[in-house]
C-alpha cells in the first residue's frame, strides 16, 4: 500500500524552529514501521494539544483530533477506549501537558493505556509569545515575568516515576536519528509511553537552549533505582549538570486493554470496519 504522509499545508513554524525536524523524524519512524509491514497507515491515530508543537496536525496526513489546549491525551485515551488496535500518538507542549493538562499528565501512567505521549519540552509556551512554563528555568524574563520567573521547575521526569510509569525516555530535537529509534521503541512499548523531546525555542527563552553539550546517550534502562538517579541528573532549571538521553526506564506491567476485558475482547476481533463513501467526504476538506 502507498504511504501518504505528507499534506499539502503550508508550514507555518519559524524557519529553522526544532519542530520540522520532529516532523521528519516522526514521518520516519512511522515509514519504517509501515514498510516493515507491521502496521498499515490507517493502524495510526493522533492527537494535538494547541501550541507551536500542535501544528504538526496539519502536517502529518493521519486521522485524528486536534484538541482543546491540555486535552490532547484524554482525547487520546478516548480513541483507545474507542478502538484499542489503534497505535495513537498524542503530540502535547510542555505549557499545556503540565499546567492545563497536569492531571490528566499524572493519571495516564496509572491507567497504562498503550500509546504514546511524545512532549516537545522548549521550557516555554511558545505560541503565545513565551510565558513561562512549569519547566521554565528560575530567572527567566519575560512580557509575564517581568521580575523574572520565581518559581523552581517541575521535573517531569522524577513525576513520571512516581506515578509508575512503564516506559520513560528522552531525546533531542537535534538528533533525527536517535528520535526515530526513540519512538519506535516507544510505539512498540506495551503501555503507556512517554517521550520528552529536548527543544530549542529560537524565538522566546532562548538562554534556555543549547544544552547540547550536557546531553550524552545512555543505554535502555530497567531499573527503577538507575533511573531515578538519572532522572535527578537534569533539574530543568541550570546549565550545569548532565543530561541523560534514551530510554531512562521501562517495566512490564498489565496495560489497560489488558486490564479491562471489554477491550481485550474488541483487540481479538479483526477489524471490520470499511469506509463507505459518504457524503460528508465532498463537504469536510481533507488535509
Ligand atoms: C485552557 C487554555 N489556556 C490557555 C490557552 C492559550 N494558549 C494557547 S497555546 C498556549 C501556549 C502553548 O504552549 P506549549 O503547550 O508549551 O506549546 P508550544 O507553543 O511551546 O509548542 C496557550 C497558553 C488556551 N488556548 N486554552
Ligand atoms: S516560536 Fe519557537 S517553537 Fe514556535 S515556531 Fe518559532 S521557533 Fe518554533
């Protein structure tokens, strides 16, 4: 079968803006999963929060919701509920994951719907001219915080942990290669997987980016005790220290379409759904 991800949007992201390269790497990764004949295009689904990040809606030729801004992975956990064959990627900032969206952040590691949270981290929110963020480094000043930022920052990381996360990685928006191995890794997780994308804003909280040089490349981890030390490595708020990237833990634990039996049931069943055409097809344009 012909893949068609591309769409015929016009890119509306900064020139140079980290993001093209998530999209590239992300169209990638899914190329490679639907020529390794595991998955065919229309096995994938996503969701976008609102943000800078969320324009990738309208990049990335895939069924899915462009949601309300902190909304994008109950949206998502939804679309499994609905058809748990679906793979479901759910594209969120930081901004919107951890302050619209911090329950719903916490909860998804408990529930371990299998799918995917890919976070693109630019310790901003960016689309609306860079406030700060719950990641945002003390200091930083902006139109909002003219003082300057007072508060420390979460570390998503270390929240993840400890609220039994099964698969936690980390990777840089700089590395193609090493994302597309990341979030097939991630894909490929039974449970819920979460990816935060290291992110350079070129635009707003720019002292915040270039942390390349702290970044090294760590081995996939099991142990719950490694990763927490990993974890504490990178506090999001200095330029010191170090930042471990990959898979910083992953477990085996019963996900939700394994936990629930009405799910598990649905899963056994082929798909038997087939587009009939429709007259909505000639009023709703496609991407
Ligand atoms: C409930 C709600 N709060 C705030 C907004 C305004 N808003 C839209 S996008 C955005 C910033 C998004 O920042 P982030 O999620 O970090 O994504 P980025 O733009 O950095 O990719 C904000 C505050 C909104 N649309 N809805
Ligand atoms: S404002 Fe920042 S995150 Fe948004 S498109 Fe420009 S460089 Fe990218």
């Amino acid at each position: 079968m012909k893949i068609q991800l591309d769409t015929t949007s016009e890119k509306t992201w900064c020139p140079g803006c980290p993001n093209h390269m998530i999209l590239a790497s992300v169209k990638q990764t899914i190329t490679e999963l639907i020529e390794s004949k595991t998955y065919k295009q229309t096995d994938f689904a996503i969701t976008t929060d609102i943000g800078c990040h969320a324009k990738i809606f309208d990049y990335i030729n895939l069924s899915g919701i462009y949601c309300l801004h902190g909304r994008a992975l109950p949206t998502a956990i939804g679309i499994k509920l609905g058809n748990p064959s679906l793979k479901v990627l759910s594209f969120v900032g930081d901004g919107g994951m951890y302050s619209e969206g911090m329950a719903h952040f916490i909860h998804a590691f408990k529930h371990n719907a299998n799918m995917t949270l890919i976070l693109h981290d630019n310790q901003s929110f960016s689309l609306t001219t860079g406030q700060p963020s719950p990641t945002t480094q003390q200091g930083y000043i902006s139109k909002a915080s003219p003082l300057g930022t007072a508060d420390r920052p979460f570390n998503p990381i270390k929240l993840a942990l400890a609220a039994n996360a099964t698969f936690v990685a980390r990777t840089s928006a700089k590395d193609m290669k090493h994302m597309s191995e990341i979030f097939t890794k991630a894909i490929e997780h039974n449970g819920f997987s979460f990816v935060e994308i290291i992110q350079d804003c070129l635009i707003f909280n720019a002292e915040a980016n270039n942390k390349d040089s702290l970044m090294y490349k760590i081995k996939d981890n099991k142990s719950l005790e490694q990763a927490e030390k990993l974890a504490r490595e990178f506090d999001y708020n200095s330029k010191s220290g170090k930042i471990p990237i990959g898979v910083i833990y992953q477990s085996a634990e019963r996900s939700l379409e394994d936990k629930w039996p009405q799910l598990k049931k649905q899963l056994n069943l082929k798909s038997n759904i087939t587009k009939k055409p429709s007259i909505l097809d000639k009023l709703i344009p496609t991407k």
